[in-house]
C-alpha cells in the first residue's frame, strides 16, 4: 500500500465556470499509464489483466472515489436503449406538453435518439426524482427540458453520476451540463430592434424567477442602457404560460393608461396572447403597439399579422443535447453548450 506521498491526486477541479465531473476511467489510465481498455478490464477482473496491475488500478480507483456507472455500462453493452426525456412538474411554473416549442424538441430528440438505435421514455417525473428513473435501469440517462426552480436536484442526480443533460441557460458554477442558447442575446436583439423602430415604452413579459427569461430580461435591460434609456418598473410583467392570465394582465395594464407601444414576450405563444389583448383594447399590431416573441415555433409565421421572434435552432439543440448524453453514458465528461440565437423579423413589429 502506498503512503500520501505516492497516493495519485485527483484530478484538477474544473474552473468555475465549467460543470464538475466525477472521475471517469480515463483519468485512472493517465495515472496508471496504461489504456482505457485495460482500465476497464482490470476493474472487471479480466484474467488477461495481471494481478499486480488489477490491484494498482483498483487502488488508483479507490484513491479517486471512483465508480462504477452502471447506466453507462449497460449503453456501452447495449444492455438498455432507452433514454428519458423529462418534462419536470414545477407547480410554480407549470407547463404543459403541449406547448408548441416543446412539442418540437421533443420530436427532434425522438429522432435524433432513434438514429442512434436508442427508445425515447417521455416522463413528466418530477425533478427531485429524476435520478431515481437511471438508478432503477428504467434509463441510461436522462435528457430533462428546462431547469426551473429545482437546480438543487439536478445538482444531486449529476454528483451521484447520472448521465444528465438539461436543457436551459447554463448558470455559474452549476455541476450538470446544459445545452441552451443565449438568451441574453436574445433578449438584447428583441428589445434592439423594437428601439430601432422608434418604440421607447416597451413592456416585458416572461417569469423571471427562471433562469432563461431571466437572461432575457437582462438583454432586454442592456438593449435599453445601450440607448441611453431606463425601462419603467410598470412595464415589467411576471407571467408563466397561462396565454387567458396574460390576456387579461395586458388587457389590465392597457385598461390603466400605460403608454405601451412595444411588447417583448419571452415565448411565442405569450406574444399571440398579448396581440389578441392590444387588438381588445381597440389598438392596432403594429402601428399602435408592436410585438416580438420568442422562439420561432411553426404558428408564428402564421399569426395575424406575422410574428417577430427569437429563432432557437431546435435540430442543432436536440443532436447537441444527444450527443453530450452519449458522451457522459460512455464515462467521457461534458462542458455546457451554448447556441447562436437569429431575430426573424416580421410584420408584428412594424419594420
């Protein structure tokens, strides 16, 4: 047995902004100076493999804390094809299924897993017990569509080494990966380029207390600053999915003699609602209050009148979220992702 001087260091800790990782067998064959392949032998008790080796590289394993995936054993083996997709139930931010944007990055995921010979399992598990559908076999991994208030669980299931990716902004020093675009970009060029068309009282609904609208919210901010202006708290609108609720919360604000001539909306469908609320009031889309969204869902071209919106790039969303499950399923690590954003302009916003 080696003293502390000739026990291997861990791996370096990643840097702050980079997700943690558990040790994987290619950190034990860079100390033992020997394959991957021979590491996972040794660990298997391969009788090719000499017992001085087994032992080194199990003692190398134990000085790591390192263990065995079974979910990655069982993808590398072909034991178990499915992977669950995870619509979480957040009772403070409720959204359904049927959510147009989901609805696509749902069937983008399904083709993208089943070009890899992989079952999809849709679940609407709660995210305090995602880690309980890898533990179980149910699945080798899990690919959960948005963070909402619950980063503490997604926290746990990647440090007891279920392969996760998440959907959503990467937030600072978070330990799961996610793949998500930048929101703040989106944001900025949302509010940009309702500034560009003369509009200075532009509202802003979406849930802030989530991490996406949150860095919307933020580029909606800077947008206003790189002008020289500072948007009124009044115009600040805290809405989740609720398309009747925000209907009406557009309709009250109108009703109370806001001045609003613009309206960024943090998806696609709060943009329809808040339309139909201008149009209520009496007010014309675009010429009295124009509208943006976000997302870029199919009805978006065809609202009356067209919507501007945030394009996210769905196809290259889901391959990148699959991709990186894959990688973590196989024991290699992942660093978060982040994807270009596009504004469509359209007729909703008066250019």
């Amino acid at each position: 047995m080696p003293d502390d001087q000739d026990r291997p260091a861990p791996p370096a800790a990643p840097p702050a902004n980079q997700p943690r990782r558990r040790p994987q067998m290619v950190d034990i064959a860079r100390l033992a100076g020997v394959s991957v392949a021979t590491v996972s032998r040794a660990l298997n008790g391969h009788p090719e493999i000499s017992v001085a080796t087994r032992e080194r590289i199990a003692e190398l394993a134990r000085s790591l804390n390192y263990t065995v995936n079974a979910g990655a054993k069982n993808l590398r083996t072909k034991g178990n094809r499915t992977v669950a997709v995870v619509v979480p139930r957040d009772p403070a931010a409720p959204q359904p299924i049927s959510d147009p944007f989901l609805l696509a990055m749902i069937g983008r995921l399904a083709d993208a897993l089943t070009s890899r010979g992989y079952d999809m399992l849709l679940s609407r598990t709660p995210a305090d017990q995602i880690a309980a559908l890898h533990a179980s076999g149910t699945a080798v991994g899990i690919v959960q569509l948005g963070q909402w208030h619950d980063t503490g669980s997604l926290e746990a299931a990647a440090r007891a080494g279920v392969p996760l990716v998440v959907w959503g902004a990467p937030l600072p020093g978070i330990g799961y990966c996610c793949v998500g675009c930048d929101n703040r970009e989106g944001g900025r060029l949302a509010t940009l380029h309702l500034l560009d068309q003369g509009r200075r009282h532009i509202a802003f609904i979406g849930d802030r207390s989530t991490p996406e609208p949150a860095e919307r919210w933020q580029g909606y901010r800077e947008a206003h600053e790189a002008r020289g202006l500072v948007p009124a708290p009044s115009l600040h609108l805290t809405e989740t999915t609720d398309l009747a609720h925000t209907r009406a919360t557009v309709q009250a604000l109108l009703d109370g003699g806001a001045p609003i001539d613009g309206i960024v909306c943090c998806s696609d469908i709060l943009a329809i609602a808040a339309m139909s609320a201008v149009r209520a009031h009496g007010l014309r889309v675009p010429e009295d209050v124009a509208v943006t969204g976000y997302d870029d869902i199919s009805w978006a071209s065809h609202a009356e009148p067209p919507l501007t919106t945030v394009r996210q790039p769905i196809e290259p969303a889901a391959d990148a979220l699959v991709a990186a499950l894959m990688q973590q399923a196989a024991g290699e690590s992942t660093a978060s992702v982040v994807l270009p954003v596009e504004l469509v302009v359209r007729r909703s916003s008066g250019a």
